[in-house]
C-alpha cells in the first residue's frame, strides 16, 4: 500500500488531498460520493476542497480528479472542507484508521427536525483498512461499529453530537482468505477498528 500527501492546482489555488493505492484491488464498503458502496477498489483519495464548495455533481468532480492524477481502474473519493495536512492516524493489532476531521458544524444525528438551512461545513472522513477479509455482512457491520466509535470520541470531547451532516466512511480489506462474519465492538476485527477509529477521531478533533 502507498499513501502519500499530495497538492493539486483547482479553481487558482494549490489544495492538498490524501492518496492511497493498493497494488491489488481491495474489497470495500464506502459511503463515499465517487466509487460508494460494496465492491472492489484499486485506490482511494479525500481531496480538500473550499469552505465555500458549491458543486453539485462531487461524483463527476473526483472521477475527474482521479484521471489528472493518473489513477487506474476503480475508486473512492471523499471531499472535505478540512485540513488533510492535519490528518490523524492510529494503529491496532493490525487495523490502520486515518482520520480528517473538522467540527464546525456537529450534529445529533435524532436531533428535532430543523426547518432552517444547515450549515455544511465540518465533516469527519474515515479510511480504515483490516488486514484480513471481512464477509460483506461483517462489512455493514464494521460501518455501524466506526459510528458508533466516533460518537464514543465526540463524548469524550464533550461534543453534544454524534458526528456532523456529512459525515464518509470507507473500510477496506484483502480480497483473499477465509471471510470473518462479524464486525461488531466486540468481535476481533470490529475491536480493533473501534480502538484506532476512536482514537484517530479523538486526536483530530482536539484543538
């Protein structure tokens, strides 16, 4: 795997993104606007976009994105108005979780309905990779146990919220070996991506 820092010239101004590539297709599950859902994935990039991002068509924007930067086969990719030179990593017996995160507008996810527009900007993106293959069930699962991990580092921030309203979250793993069934906080693989989630969150949303 290869993850690198990288800076591209949009709109006259140099934004950073972060860059994974895998030397064989991962299999994933992404709530990601470009290359979402469950399949398999060659690479993965969370490219830094303004504050004031208005487009409406982000699938479009990062399939473009990903041929200037060269980028073969299928993908996935997240935007965010955060620093991704401020990313946070954490590691855990095996499972390896990166993490952008920008607070300014955090929510309750079943919070009273709000007519009032809402502010989008703050969102926090999640990349994870296991080392060993999850069934596609595990999968959905290990989605729910990530949420819930990130809401456990918002308490503990002494956030009244559960994340914000855009809010992605991308798990991959090899495509190869015997699929473990389960992925919730308290199986093997679901454990460990609670603990490196939790506190790749945690570091990135303090000051």
């Amino acid at each position: 795997m290869d993850v690198a820092l990288r800076v591209r010239r949009e709109d006259g101004r140099d934004l950073p993104l972060l860059l994974w590539r895998f030397p064989a297709p991962m299999r994933m599950i992404a709530s990601a606007p470009h290359g979402g859902g469950l399949g398999l994935r060659r690479w993965v990039l969370n490219a830094q976009v303004p504050t004031s991002y208005a487009r409406r068509d982000p699938d479009r924007h990062l399939a473009k994105l990903g041929v200037s930067l060269g980028l073969a086969g299928k993908g996935v990719g997240l935007l965010t108005a955060a620093d991704v030179r401020a990313h946070r990593t954490a590691f855990d017996c095996g499972v390896e979780t990166w993490a952008t995160v920008s607070l300014g507008h955090a929510v309750q996810a079943a919070a009273p309905h709000d007519p009032s527009p809402v502010a989008m900007v703050g969102t926090i993106n999640l990349v994870a990779i296991l080392p060993e293959r999850l069934s596609d069930a595990a999968l959905v699962n290990v989605v729910a146990t990530a949420s819930e991990a990130k809401a456990q580092a918002l308490r503990d921030l002494e956030l009244d919220a559960t994340g914000t309203a855009t809010d992605a979250v991308v798990v991959l793993c090899p495509d190869e070996g015997r699929p473990h069934d389960f992925g919730g906080p308290r199986s093997l693989w679901g454990a460990r991506l609670a603990r490196a989630v939790h506190a790749s969150v945690l570091a990135g949303g303090r000051p």
